[in-house]
C-alpha cells in the first residue's frame, strides 16, 4: 500500500499498519503462509457455495418449495445413503453407472442417492396408513459421477415432487401444473416448454408398425435428438427395423406441436388399434385438464420424448427452454410399478424431479436470477461501549419481530461499523448513543439515502417493521 506523491520506501505502511487497516474494513487478516494443506480443493463437479452466492440459490428453491407447497405437497426428509440393492431394481443401467457406491464399515453395499424416486416408493411401501393421495415434495442434494459439463454436477440439487396413489389423468395435469406455476413464479414462463409423451402411446404405434423389441428402439428413439437422420435410420436397421418401418418411426417422432392440436392431428395418422387409440384418448384428457388449469399453452405433445429412467409406465415429460439451448430443466413421468416392487401393495404414482443447474443458466441468461448478495434490515450501531447493553436489547427485540438484524461484535468505531452495515446491505441503521438515549430516543438511518430521523425507542420496533413491511 502506497500513499501517492512520495517516496515509495517513505510511504511503505508497516505489517501492523495494513493489519489495522484491513481489521477497519471488516476483512479477514493474513499471515505467512506456512500451511501445507493449502492446496485441498473442492472436488470436480462439486460446489463451495459462499453466503451472497447460496443467497439467490435459496430464493429459487423457496420459490420452487413454496409453489409445491401451494398444491399441498407435503415436506418430507430421506436418507442421503441407501442400499445399493435400490437403484438395481428398476433405475437403468446408465444411472447405476454413475452411482457413489462403497462398502460401508459393516461391509454393506451403499450408494449415495442419486436420484429420490426409488426410496420414495420404498417409503409409500413401508407406510400403509398414509392418507392418500400422498403428495410429497423434498429438495435435498443428489450424487452422480457424470461428465462435468454445463447442466451437469456431480453434486446437484433436485426438488422432487410426486403423487402416489391416482391413476387418472389429473393427477398427470396437477405435477404438470405445478411445474408451470413455478417457471411463471420464476419469471420465465415464456422461455419454457414441456415436451410431452405417452410411453404405451408410442410403444403401441410402434408395434402397430410390426416392431416387436420396442424397448431397444425406444433407446435410440431417445437418442434421436443427438443423431443425423442416417444414424438413427442406422441404428434402428440394427435393432432388426425395416427400412420402411423405419422411415415410419422416423416420421411419427417427429410429431411435435401444441398438445390439443397435435393430439387432433395424431388420432389421424395414428393406427387405429385399441391399445393406440386408448393411448390417444388419455392424452386427449390430459391436454383438456392441462387447459383447465391454464397452463396447455407451455406444453407440447413430442412422441420423441422417452426418458432413460426404467421406470416409467406412461406418461413422460421433460421441460427445455425454448431456444433450445439448455440440456433438460427438468424430467418426470408415471411410475405405476414401481412401489410394488418393495412389497405386497401396487400403488401408482407421478411426479418430477427439478433441477437447479441448467434453471439457474437459463435465468440467468434471462437475466432472472436473483442477485448474488447477502440482506439484512437491520445494523445496530452502538455509539460507545456504554450503550452496548441497550444496543443488543433493542436488536433483540426487533428479531423478535423477524428482522434480520446484525449489531457490531468486534468492537468497531462508528464509521467502522457503518462501513460494516454497508458491506452487509443494511437497509436501515439504528445508532444508539448516550445523548439520544438521555432523551429515550435513537437515530434511524435509512442507509441508502442516508436520511436520518430521531424516533423514541419503544416506538422503534413498529417504526421499522411498518416500513420495512410495505
Ligand atoms: P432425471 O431426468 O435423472 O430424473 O433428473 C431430473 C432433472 O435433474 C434433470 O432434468 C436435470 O435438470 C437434473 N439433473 C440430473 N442429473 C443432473 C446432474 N448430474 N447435474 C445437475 N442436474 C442434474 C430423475 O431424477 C427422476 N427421479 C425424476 C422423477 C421424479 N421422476 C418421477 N419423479
């Protein structure tokens, strides 16, 4: 540090000087570094999140929690380990690739969750005396060890959100629905489709094509979007499919448009089988209940839409932003069978997993994503030690009324403390001094104007909690 218009070696600040100084300003103080273990990172793929950046991360997730909360999904809390014998049942092979799986110290086989569905539907098992429908939501981290790219973590978030025991339809809109409600409440309603299928709608049309191994054509009709025209027709003439029948399959995948009209326009292309046409028909409904709930105009029936997850039944959905930019925002669908592999009850089930890693791209891209720093209403400034006491009562009794209120701890000058409000983003300030309080008043500032006022004390709690309310 120099001070400019002398001499450098004049002007250098002594160690103890740029200690005091920094201690000022509210920052850590160094010192020689003599610590090996100053090269331990964060692992690949994992995030430290510091306290302004997890700030906007907690404002989107109350805002996800909070709209499931308002379709009266309940809360709950599960395991972050689990058997790895629950994911080898039905979740694909591609996820149990992926798994942090190790032996524990008792010599069992765990993995840490890489996803929430399966332990959910061990739960529905377990518990007989739910009320039902159960409507479950949950935001917790997952692992998995994918490549590290844009859009995938190894360690995420997810917020699931299900409900088990409807089989209808409008239990397929409601998931839906809330899904839509969170990426209006997040302000990008417009950037955002659903990309819709039916798993039995597009397994029907392809036997009705003379296709008999659909679960292997239905992974490269998941692949499709990733190959040229020719790679998909390659890959389908090594399942064994025709190149005609080819041809077909590449043309009905290819079906994608607004749900109601595109539902219209494959009931006339489609064969007309009963399995097809029962196919239709629920889609049919669930087009008309997603327009009852005024959310029809974000989705898009898309027969291309499979999913790698094993269990799905029915209904699958995926959500991308309209660009076409962004990998998934998010992906769900009907697992019918799934609760019934842990024990003796079949219950049906429906719901998504939310991911935060390619929503937090897309709004930030849209300019969306809340700002990156810590709040506070208020910073209790104390003139003098003398008045420390009343200081930390007053502070006391505004938390008392839910403000976030912080008071000097490190036994600041005034100017010190105030360059501490700042740095916090006080809203407002609260100086408490011996010569207000001889007049049982403080100094409230509003620290963005810098207007101050004198209020009584034993109004100052109403004062601010009626302003900082409005
Ligand atoms: P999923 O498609 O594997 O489905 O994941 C859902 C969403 O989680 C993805 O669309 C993506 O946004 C996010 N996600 C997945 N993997 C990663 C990753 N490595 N890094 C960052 N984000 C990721 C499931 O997990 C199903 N259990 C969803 C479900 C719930 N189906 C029914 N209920």
């Amino acid at each position: 540090m120099y001070v400019s218009g002398s001499t450098a070696d004049e002007n250098k600040l002594t160690y103890k000087q740029i200690e005091g100084a920094v201690s000022k300003l509210g920052r850590f103080k160094t010192r020689k570094n003599t610590n090996s273990m100053n090269n331990i990172t964060s692992l690949k793929g994992f995030y430290d999140r510091y306290s302004g950046e997890f700030s906007s991360w907690r404002s989107v997730i109350d805002t996800v929690e909070q709209t499931a909360k308002d379709f009266g999904f309940r809360e709950i809390d599960t395991p972050a380990v689990e058997r790895t014998r629950l994911y080898e049942v039905k979740s694909g092979e591609e996820l149990l690739d992926q798994t942090y799986s190790f032996e524990d110290r008792g010599g069992r086989r765990v993995t840490l969750t890489p996803e929430q569905t399966p332990t959910r539907a061990r739960m529905v098992q377990e518990r007989k005396d739910l009320n039902t429908p159960v409507k479950w939501v949950d935001t917790s981290k997952r692992w998995r060890y994918e490549n590290v790219q844009k859009g995938r973590d190894r360690e995420f978030f997810q917020t699931d959100i299900d409900i088990f025991d409807i089989e209808s339809v409008e239990a397929d809109a409601e998931v839906i629905a809330c899904a839509a409600t969170i990426y209006r409440r997040l302000g990008v309603e417009d950037q955002v489709e659903f990309l819709i299928n039916d798993r039995n709608l597009l397994e029907s049309v392809l036997e009705a094509n003379g296709i008999q191994n659909t679960v292997e054509v239905m992974q490269v009709i998941d692949d499709k979007e990733k190959l040229s025209t020719q790679e998909f027709t390659e890959a389908l003439d090594d399942r064994g499919v025709s190149a005609a029948a080819a041809d077909q399959v590449d043309q009905l995948t290819s079906i994608r448009g607004p749900i109601k009209e595109t539902v219209s326009e494959l009931r006339g292309k489609a064969p007309d089988d009963e399995e097809t046409i029962e196919a239709i028909d629920r889609m049919q409904d669930l087009a008309d209940a997603l327009e009852s709930y005024g959310v029809a105009s974000m989705c898009r029936l898309d027969l291309s839409i499979v999913r790698g997850l094993a269990y799905y039944t029915g209904l699958v959905f995926e959500a991308f932003d309209t660009e076409g930019e962004l990998r998934a925002l998010f992906g769900g669908g009907r697992y019918d069978d799934l609760v019934g592999l842990f024990g003796d009850r079949e219950v049906s089930a429906v719901g998504f997993a939310f991911g935060y890693s390619t929503t937090r791209e897309l709004l930030k891209r849209e300019q969306k994503w809340p700002t990156e720093e810590i709040s506070t209403d208020v910073f209790v400034a104390n003139v003098s030690d003398s008045v420390r006491d009343e200081a930390l009562d007053l502070a006391m009794q505004l938390r008392q009324s839910n403000l976030v209120v912080e008071t000097d701890l490190a036994d600041r000058g005034l100017s010190a403390q105030f360059n501490y409000g700042d740095n916090i983003n006080a809203s407002w300030a609260i100086v408490v001094g011996e010569r207000d309080l001889s007049n049982n008043e403080v100094t409230v500032r509003d620290m963005r104007s810098g207007d101050e006022e004198q209020v009584d004390v034993d109004e100052v709690t109403e004062h601010l909690t009626s302003i900082i309310g409005e």
